[in-house]
C-alpha cells in the first residue's frame, strides 16, 4: 500500500465495497489529513488523504477491509481564540467510526494542549477505530409500523437488564448478545412490548478514578470529557452487535432498538 485514489466524499466514515475502503472525514478549517493504519503489531503507515470535495476530505484504499485499525492526524492552524487546535501528533478516532478498540484511558499523552500544542505523540494509547462490513442481507425484513395506540416501549440498561439473570450463560450477560437469548425473548413476549429502547447504546469511556480502580462506567451521561465519545459506535464492551441484529429476527412481534 503506497498510496490512495480519490475516492468519493460520502458517506462519512470508512466504507468497505468488497475491493477496498473509501475513507471520508468533515473539516472545514483542516490544511491536511493524513490516514493512519495499524497493523496487530501496531506498527503504523500513513497516507495524505488526496481529495477535498468542499469541506470533506477523503481517500480510498485498495486491498483494505474489516477490521483495519486506523486513525486519523489532522494538520491545520493553532489558534485556540478561534477554538482551533490540529494537532497532528494526536490521532484522532473518525467521529463516523462504527466501531473503536480499546477504551480512552487516563494518558497524559492524550491532551492535545491549552495553549500551547502538546507534542507527544499519543498513538500507541490512542483508541483506533476500526472498519466494519456494514452489508448485511436483511432477508426482506420489513419495519413493523406498529399503530401508536397499540405501541408498548419498554426502556432497558443492557448491562442492568441481563447481568444478574441466572437464565442467561454467564459469558454473555451484560451484552447485546444477552438480549438475544431465548430465555429472554420469553421475557420480552410475555410483557406483550412491541419495541424496546436501549441505553446506553453509544460508545462511551469510563471515568480515570473508575479506571483505577478496575470498574467501568454504568452510564454514558456524566460531566466526564470521555462520555459519549462515538455517536455512531456501538458500546464495544457489551456489543457484539452483528451477532445482536441477528438474534433479534426470532423475536415475534419485532423488537426494534
């Protein structure tokens, strides 16, 4: 891999079309974008993204696939009174990731500076985000459309839910995968719900005392600069989430997240 096409600047993200990678990453005020891969050593290669349509800057990939770690090093101005800070010894996650590895720990090395650049380099403790296959075969699945009126939702914590349920396998409580078992889809059916609404769903890092302490954090909503990092992620830790949207199909009436 020595260099990138153009590619095209949607969809946001990283793409895979069974040949190779579009990458596109939003910046308006960026100078430069270089694409940085890892391999599972962590070594790492990066390539200038070649292509700006207006604000988005993108690049494809050939030969790339599922589960590519990558990041990204933003070059641009340093003026913090107009809110700007690039930093390109800082690899960033892609915002449009829809999956990252590894959690954001407590590392100096991720501060990018207040007012001065931070030049350390934080890529070997960095979260990357990862390429994910997104074809997936519906097999003519259908939205339910179910009448208002008859609507039931049922709002659960993933983690809350099945953690403690003696019914589950051990290995999978506290995980997407858990909403899939039998056990509880009896449970769902028995309640008579026709959606269930689930939080947190977002990737989300846990606080540094919790971090020190051994533990992970419950909820995606405290002050914490971490929380809710990748909107567009599922929550890593309790996602096995292709295998999730699977499982969901032998649910009679659908339930939808």
């Amino acid at each position: 891999m020595t260099s990138l096409a153009a590619g095209k600047p949607a969809p946001l993200g990283a793409s895979y079309d069974g040949k190779g990678v579009n990458f596109a990453l939003f910046s308006a005020h960026a100078e430069r974008v270089e694409l940085c891969v890892f391999d599972e050593q962590g070594n790492e290669q990066r390539f200038d993204l070649p292509a700006r349509s207006g604000d988005i800057w993108h690049g494809w990939l050939a030969a790339a696939g599922p589960g590519l770690r990558y990041g990204y090093r933003v070059h641009g101005p340093w003026d913090p009174a107009q809110g700007h800070r690039f930093n390109p010894a800082k690899l960033l996650i892609d915002p449009s990731a829809h999956r990252v590895e590894g959690d954001l720990p407590d590392d100096e090395r991720l501060h990018g500076g207040m007012w001065q650049p931070d030049r350390r380099d934080s890529a070997a403790v960095a979260p990357k985000s990862q390429v994910v296959d997104l074809r997936y075969d519906w097999r003519g699945d259908k939205p339910p459309r179910t009448p208002w009126g008859e609507t039931v939702i049922y709002e659960a914590h993933v983690k809350g839910l099945t953690l403690l349920n003696p019914q589950l396998p051990e290995a999978i409580r506290g995980t997407y995968k858990a909403l899939g078992h039998p056990a509880m889809i009896a449970y769902f059916k028995s309640l008579g719900i026709s959606a269930l609404e689930l939080l947190p769903v977002a990737q989300f890092a846990s606080e540094p005392r919790l971090q020190r302490m051994g533990l992970s954090n419950y909820w995606a909503t405290t002050r914490w600069r971490g929380s809710r990092w990748i909107r567009a992620t599922p929550a890593t830790r309790i996602a096995p989430w292709m295998s999730f949207a699977m499982r969901l199909r032998r649910c009679t009436p659908p339930v939808s997240k």
